[in-house]
C-alpha cells in the first residue's frame, strides 16, 4: 500500500500541454487520487487568480482542498481564495531589487512586472510585454509612474525579456544577491525574485504540516528551476521529461512521458 497522501504538481509545461490545455489522462487520472483519497495540489508562478479557471475546470473548487501560488509565496484555499499563508517581499527590499535591476543598462529591454498583495500586476511601462503577459494569465493589472507609487508589499517581481538580456541583469543581480529574497528563472524568458520563504518546496511542506501529514508522503513533479526546491524537499521528487537538465540531475524519477502526454497518469499509476 502506498504511504503518498499528496501530489503538488506545477501547471505551465508540467500539468498543462504546450497548449495551456488539461491532457484527458490528467483529469482520469484525478479521479483515481479522489477515489484512492489522495490530494492533488497545483503549485505555480502563477497567481491565485490566474490558477481558479483551471482549478474549478478539474473540480478542486470545494471545501477543503489548497493551492500553491506566486512560487509559494502564497497558500490558498481554492474555494474562497482566501490566503492561508504567505511570504512577501517587504516593500523597502522590493524598492532595492527594482533599483538594482534598473542600473543595468539591460532593463531598458525587458518588462519589470510586480504583484501586490492582491496579486494586481503593476508596471511603469505601458509595453508589448505587459500587456502580452496580463492578457495570458488573465489578471488585474495597473500602470504607474515609478515603483516608488507602489505602496505595499509585494508577492513577486517578475523579469519578463529575451533570455540574453536576463541572464545579463541576472550576472548584474548576483552581487547584490542575500538570504533575503530568491532569485530564478521560471522560463528562460522569466527571472523572477520572492522572498525568502516563497519557494514551492518551503510552501508544499507547510502545506503538508497543515493536513496533518510528512513532506515525505508527497510527491512533487515540475520542470523547471523553480520547481527544483520542492523536487529536493518531497518524498519523491520527480521531473517530466521535457523539463530541463539540472531539474532531472537531482530528481528521484524522471517521467517517461511530456507534458503532452499526461504526465499526472503516469505518476498515479506509478506511485500510488
């Protein structure tokens, strides 16, 4: 009999196809989790907001079931979207990155996008980029001035531009780089920093904590760099094949199908 009591998985290039769209062998395969009585939990960069169209689509909108947004920086109840938990970037340390970001002369080529504590993206450019990516995680949105008009905390702040261009801001940042906050890449065309505490792993073991079981009775499954803490924290971390090299280097199992195929079927059938 298996001991997993959870499954977090990470949507974009994990659990969705490359069309953003849920692989029938995903949805058979969550009806073997409810009738086996094991969780299923979303984990992504993405905001509560952005995450409830998929979430009421796989019918986890209901009491009693959890979501993991904003890269861990918030655990949510999907029914009411109410924040069980969070981890925010202090507005004064958030005013450091976006300063820091803005000496490289690179920052005039990419978007610098921040979430407030109500997941409102805020921007001081009116560009292609923001609009582009407002528009594919269907979120509220505001343009201002300068960061100094941003008046709280923040969940994340997000790099969006071609990845020649981050990796130069990323050299740039990693000298200004502390315990505070995190800094990695979600795609190669997003670099992203959280607080301290904001990782998926950090967040899927508190999680756990809270329903009463181990991070060891979990399964963990993503892609990419900021799925690596929950793939090393989990009972058994899993990577999907199509995601990258350092992730499957360190991961317990490394999925014979791609986010195409159905990768959630897979594990079901495997570990449970």
């Amino acid at each position: 009999m298996s001991n997993i009591k959870m499954i977090v998985s990470d949507l974009d290039d994990t659990f969705l196809n490359d069309n953003s769209k849920v692989p029938e062998k995903n949805r058979a395969a969550l009806e073997i989790m409810r009738e086996k009585n094991v969780r299923f939990v979303l984990a992504s960069g993405r905001s509560h907001i952005s995450l409830d169209p998929f979430v009421k689509s796989l019918g986890l909108k209901r009491e009693g079931e959890y979501g993991i947004a904003i890269q861990g920086g918030i655990i949510y109840k999907t029914l009411d979207l109410s924040f069980v938990d969070t981890a925010m970037l202090p507005r004064d340390l958030m005013l450091k990155i976006t300063g820091n970001v803005l000496e490289h002369p690179a920052s005039e080529k990419i978007d610098i996008l921040v979430y407030d504590p109500q997941s409102v993206l805020h921007s001081c450019k009116d560009s292609a980029g923001f609009k582009e990516y407002f528009t594919f995680t269907k979120i509220p949105h505001k343009l201002i001035n300068t960061f100094d008009d941003f008046e709280t905390d923040a969940l994340k702040i997000l790099l969006k531009g071609k990845n020649e261009d981050l990796k130069q801001i990323e050299a740039h940042m990693k000298q200004y780089l502390d315990d505070s906050y995190n800094m990695f890449y979600s795609k190669d065309i997003y670099l992203e920093f959280t607080q301290k505490n904001a990782t998926k792993g950090k967040a899927a073991k508190r999680l756990a904590k809270i329903l009463g079981f181990g991070i060891d009775e979990v399964v963990a499954v993503g892609d990419n760099f900021n799925d690596v803490s929950m793939v090393d924290m989990a009972g058994v971390g899993v990577a999907v094949s199509n995601g990258i090299d350092f992730l499957k280097d360190r991961a317990d199992y490394v999925t014979t199908t791609t986010n195409n195929d159905g990768v959630l079927w897979e594990l079901v059938n495997k570990f449970l």
